[in-house]
C-alpha cells in the first residue's frame, strides 16, 4: 500500500524543524536539540596530526591535539578513556585514518567513520580545532550518518583484489608497449593478431628477442587457431630491426611477466582468503534440477570442465565455485553478471547485504538512484553525485555487456537504451541488475530467464493498452484489423 503524502496543514502541525533552523540552532551555544550521545568526540584527521576534541566539562584542556605514530595514538586513546569517552566520529580522509580507526576500537571505543560531504561546516569556519569540535557537536545530537565498513576478512580480500586489478592494468600497459615497440619497427603484427599476449604472439615477440629475424620461421610460429593467414603474417614481420627498439621490446616484455607474476601471488593469497570465509546457507527456492533444464533450454548450460576453465584475466583457481560456496546461491544465473563482477562485489561488501534494509536503501547506496531536489512538495533539478563506487560501476559495466544478449535483459536494455539514451539506460540496467542480484543473495529468489520474446510480448501489451485508453478518453474503439 502506497503510503499516502503528508499535506502542508499536517506537516506545520508537527513542529518539526526546518533546515535553516536547525542550521541556526547548531551554531548557537545551547541547541535544544535531544542529546543521543553525551559521551561523544570528534577527530579531525590529518596525516601528520590529529586534533581532538571532548566535551568542555571533561577536561581543562578540551582539544587536543596528537600525532599518528602509534604511541601517540595509544595516548589519545588512553585520554578519551579518562574523559569518559564511549563514542568518537571522524571523517574517512584518505587512508589516514585507519591507524586511528584500529587503535580506538581495540580500546573498546564505538568508533563512527562518516562521509565528510555530511559534515560541512559554514563557509570561513574552517579550522583543525573547529573541525573536531563540529564533529563533536553533529555526532552528540546524532546528526551524522555511520559509513560501511566490511569486516575485518572482507577487507583483506578487498586489499588483495584491488592490488591484482592494478597489476592486470599494469599488464595491459605492457602489452600495449609491445605494441608500440613494434609498430615503429613496421612490423605489423598487432595488426594481424588481435592480442599479443596470446600464445600466438608471445611465442613470436619471444623468438625476436632470442634473436629470429626471419619471417617464414616467425610465422611458423603462429597457432593453427588464428584467423590471420600465414602469409598474413610473413608480410607482417618485415620491417626495419632497430636495436635500441629492440632493447625497449626487451624491457616490455620483461615488465608483462613481473606483472604475470604478481597476480599469480596475488591469486594464491585470494584463493587462501576466500577458502577461510564460512559456506553460505543454500538460500536458492526451486529445484536445482529444474532450474538447470531451464538453462539448458536457453543455451546457457554449460559442462563443470568448461566452467572451471578460466577465460581472460579470471583467477587460476575455480573463483566461480568458490564464490557459489560462500553465497550459497549462483549469482551467474543472472544474465550479465559474470564470475569477475560477483567477485568484485563481494570483495568490496562481502556476502552479507543485511547492513541495507531494502532495494532502494542498496541501489541508493550504489549510486544508482536518482538524486532529486524538491521544494514545495516538487522536484526542481535532478542532481549528478560525482563520487565513485566499485560495485556501482561494476554493475554498470555489466548492464553494458547486454547490448548483444538475446535474453530477457537484454532485450529490456535495448529498449531502454532506444527510449531514454545510452547513459541513462546504462544506470538504469545496472540498478535492475543491483536488484535482482540483491534478491537472490538475501531472499534466494532465483533469476529465470524468459527470453526476447516475452519481453516483446510484455512490450505490445502495453502499447495495446496505452492505446485503448487513450481511444476511450476520446469516446472511440480499437478495433483488431
């Protein structure tokens, strides 16, 4: 039931206050707001320092400020302690605050990370000291808002997760000095082969640095699955061998495999992490039997050899296994959403979605939700938050792999894209996709696809009865030819 809007009568009723007077009050000496936190303080972090502030009735002294090695940190929290201290806000500046963020919570302190967009102060009051004493003041009348924090074995995931996707980008770079190497060679084999870090490839930038100048036994090299043709590749390889570009060849090729070892470690470290998280409750309602004949109708079942296989930059190790494991449902039944995007979404908020109570609360975490300014009950602008979020641009990057599925979401997204435009298809696909994927991890509700078809289908009849009312408002009938 829709819940029914509150009329300007009712709402001045209530008293409440507006935003410019609570502005105004929280400048004032005495508020009158309802204390939720009288034991409350607030940090001001900075990377040398950090500038703290308590209640004035706690201490003569009620800023202070501490430096961030440790046993200044161990000192702060031994002062908050003897100042009575239970609670403490500060602001997630950087990396910097998560020595202090360790050291407080380990002293038994309720420590609240908060977004420094939520804690603006008026223009020209800004200062370390009236920093934290702001803080101070919006965390005692309970005015800010706590972020999310994975746990503590979510987080070494994330860090090992991150450090691998820049190590592959690392290796894309490499690959694209190869690149350049040889083209200023004329030599045209990043023309003929698609990607030189293929076997193809490798094996024929290997042999030029081992000294082999002839094409006909570099061609002979190719694999028998390339679509370029011997003589393709003959032609290729003739160009001007220059030494110093050979030697810059050498130092690409030498940075592609201290990246190719690095992400080897890092997916050893991964597996290792990933095998301590418990196994996830089977959550999934409907019959495992029955939900895979409906993949094999659809042409998306596929043989458990062919599923361990890993394809471009996925883990060594059987990720998608290991990651039904921990959900206890498969993610991958949503079309879309493939082994490396779920990967990215655990690793950045684990498998537990219980800190979001609804869709909307998880989309607008996202950055997927619209962002609207109302005044006197209507939206005047919609506004654009520039602020990143992985597992937002995760899904969107997955609604972007829809263009070409002949499935239910995809038909869904061509449309969207046709009605609304790139952008905001995109936005809006990758909020449908947040969703479903939100659906399936914490009520098993299991995604089943239906085709182009009923999309289309779905599609006229709505067009159908878009146009029997509209030939009702005009006292006609539509009448089937």
């Amino acid at each position: 039931m829709a819940k029914r809007k509150t009329s300007t009568f009712e709402r001045l009723q209530q008293k409440g206050l507006s935003r410019k007077e609570l502005q105004r009050r929280l400048y004032s000496a005495d508020p009158g707001l309802t204390i939720v936190h009288p034991n409350a303080a607030g940090i001001d972090i900075g990377k040398q320092s950090h500038y703290v502030a308590v209640p004035g009735d706690r201490d003569r002294q009620p800023v202070r400020e501490f430096g961030a090695w440790t046993a200044a940190l161990e000192a702060m929290a031994q002062w908050l302690q003897a100042c009575g201290i239970d609670t403490v806000v500060m602001q997630s500046t950087g990396v910097y605050w998560m020595a202090a963020y360790q050291v407080l919570q380990q002293r038994g302190l309720d420590v609240q990370l908060v977004d420094a967009r939520g804690t603006k102060n008026l223009p020209g009051r800004k200062s370390d000291v009236q920093e934290c004493q702001w803080l101070m003041k919006l965390h005692t009348y309970g005015l800010l808002r706590r972020c999310f924090l994975p746990p503590e074995r979510i987080r070494r995931i994330r860090t090992v997760w991150r450090m691998r996707g820049q190590h592959v980008a690392d290796a894309g770079r490499a690959v694209q000095h190869m690149q350049g190497a040889l083209l200023q060679m004329n030599l045209q084999l990043p023309n003929a082969l698609s990607d030189l870090s293929g076997v193809s490839g490798q094996a024929i930038i290997r042999a030029i640095l081992d000294g082999e100048r002839d094409p006909e036994k570099l061609a002979e090299l190719r694999d028998g699955r390339v679509k370029a043709s011997r003589e393709e590749i003959v032609h290729s390889l003739q160009g001007d061998w220059k030494e110093d570009l050979i030697f810059e060849l050498r130092q690409a090729v030498a940075a592609y495999d201290f990246f190719q070892q690095q992400i080897a470690q890092c997916d050893q470290q991964l597996q290792a992490y990933l095998a301590a998280l418990p196994s996830g409750e089977q959550k999934a309602s409907g019959s495992s039997a029955g939900l895979a004949s409906a993949a094999e109708k659809t042409g998306k079942g596929r043989s458990a050899k062919r599923q361990r296989k890993p394809k471009g930059n996925q883990p060594a190790f059987d990720l998608e296994a290991e990651l039904q494991r921990i959900l206890g449902v498969n993610a991958k039944s949503i079309d879309g959403l493939d082994v490396m995007t779920i990967q990215t979404v655990v690793a950045e908020v684990g498998p537990d979605l219980s800190a979001w109570k609804s869709e909307a609360h998880w989309s607008s975490w996202l950055n997927l939700a619209p962002k609207r300014d109302v005044s006197g009950g209507k939206v005047i602008r919609h506004t654009r938050e520039h602020r990143t979020n992985r597992v937002g641009n995760a899904f969107r990057l997955a609604a972007q792999a829809l263009f070409r599925s002949e499935s239910y979401l995809g038909a869904k997204f061509r449309y969207l894209r046709a009605k609304l435009g790139a952008g905001k298809a995109v936005k809006a696909m990758a909020r449908t996709l947040a969703c479903l994927y939100y659906r399936l991890v914490t009520k098993g509700q299991a995604w089943l696809d239906r085709g182009t078809e009923a999309f289309e289908q779905q599609k006229q009849d709505r067009e159908l009865a878009s146009l029997q009312r509209k030939a009702r408002s005009f006292g006609l009938q539509v009448v089937p030819v």
